[in-house]
C-alpha cells in the first residue's frame, strides 16, 4: 500500500535555470515518510521517545526524468520496500499533479534502526516491523 502527500515547488526548491533543483527532492521524500511513518501510527516522537529507536540515513538515491517547475503541485509518493534485519527500505514516486502518469523522479531512502543515543545497530523492533508490513512492495 502506498502513501502520498502533495506539495508545490517552491521558490526555495529551483535554481538559476527555473528548474528544481535536484536537493529539493530530498525536501519532497522527508515530507511523504514522515506522513508514510505517521500513517502506520508511528510518528518519529513515538519512534525516538516509546520505541527508543532513532532511523539514520545510510544511503539515498535519487534518479530525474523530467524537468519541473516554480509553483508545480507534485504528489510524492511513498511506500516500504524491503525490511530487513536492521533496515528499512523507503522508496518514492514523484509524480506531476497535472500529468500523474508521468513519473517526473523516483528514489529511495535505506534507514537503519539504531539505539537512541547508541548509534548502534539493532534489530527493527517488532512492533515497527508489524505497522509497516502493509505498506511494504517487494519488487
């Protein structure tokens, strides 16, 4: 099951060209997998604070198929892909508002459990890894 936000580029978001800068997508996953996070009822303050888990960034990815522009509704998004021992595949879809077949970028964010404050990997908990199930697409 996936899950999507809406969002408009922003000033902030393009560059000289008048386009979107590649950085801006980053902006666009971080808001699709926190609303993906809370959707399954894990927000990042019942992550950190009940859980005791904190989820860094060990790889991200990013691939560009079309351009976009200053004031473009884009709707990201967002859905799990593998879970593993540790780890937590998030992957995206960004698609133009106006045109929603067309697939404007994707990518993928891999997220490793760790121990707040520990930085120490740890198996994603079951409880995580039961309210993310139903949002999981293996390819």
């Amino acid at each position: 099951m996936r899950f999507s936000v809406r969002e408009y580029v922003r000033w902030e978001d393009i560059d000289a060209a008048g386009i979107i800068n590649y950085q801006a997508y980053l902006r666009f996953f971080a808001l699709a997998e926190v609303e993906l996070f809370r959707s399954c009822g894990l927000s990042y303050k019942t992550l950190f604070e009940e859980i005791g888990i904190w989820l860094p960034r060990v790889h991200v990815e990013c691939d560009f198929f079309h351009p976009v522009k200053l004031d473009e509704l884009l709707i990201v998004e967002a859905f799990f892909g593998k879970l593993g021992g540790s780890s937590i595949k998030v992957n995206f879809v960004v698609r133009q508002s106006d045109v929603p077949d067309v697939v404007v970028a994707t990518g993928h964010y891999v997220l490793v459990s760790v121990a707040r404050g520990e930085f120490r990997p740890i198996p994603v908990p079951d409880l995580v890894r039961e309210r993310l199930t139903p949002y999981v697409e293996e390819a």
